[in-house]
C-alpha cells in the first residue's frame, strides 16, 4: 500500500494535539463522543484554536505529490480512500491539492 500524506487525525495525532493544549490524553479518550462540547465550554482555547491544530497535522510526505503528479501524466485514473471525517479530508485535498 502505497501512503502519501502523513496521517491527519490518529491516536498520534490526537495525542500530541491534546497534549499540547495541557488535556489529559486518558479522559480525552474516554470522552472523544463528547470532544465539541466539552471545548467549546471553557477550556481556555477556541474550537477554532483546535480546529486549526488538528488541520495543521496534515502534510505531504516527502516527494508524494510530485509522484502523484508524475502518475496522472501517464493517463492513469487515480482515486483514494480513507475513514476521516468528511471536514477533515476535504482540507487535506485542499491543502495537499489533490484535487487537480
């Protein structure tokens, strides 16, 4: 299988974003259902605050987008899949432009 972005949103993301915004990683596990409320009530940052962290976790891995590129000049139809949110896989084919 081939990769060609970094994952956006898994466990390791996850920790290393709630990490950063000082929230235990357990309780942010056990309450993931709850995750928009429980940060937008008080937690000293903005939904916004975290939306953008979590988007900022997105990037090419190196010389996949050029690879990807070189692929659709031979005529191949290239398609993707995956198990993100709908939100978060739209920025990433913005961000990474794979929309072209």
């Amino acid at each position: 299988m081939a990769r060609f972005l970094t994952n956006g949103w898994d466990r390791h993301q996850r920790r290393a974003t709630v990490e950063s915004f000082a929230v235990d990683y357990d309780e942010f596990q056990d309450r993931h259902v709850f995750l928009a409320h429980d940060f937008e009530t008080g937690r000293g940052f903005t939904r916004e605050d975290f939306t953008a962290r979590l988007y900022a976790q997105s990037a090419e891995l190196p010389g996949s987008i050029a690879f990807l590129d070189e692929l659709k000049t031979t005529g191949l139809q290239l398609a993707s899949s995956n198990n993100e949110s709908r939100e978060i896989n739209e920025h990433r084919i913005r961000r990474c432009a794979l929309n072209l």
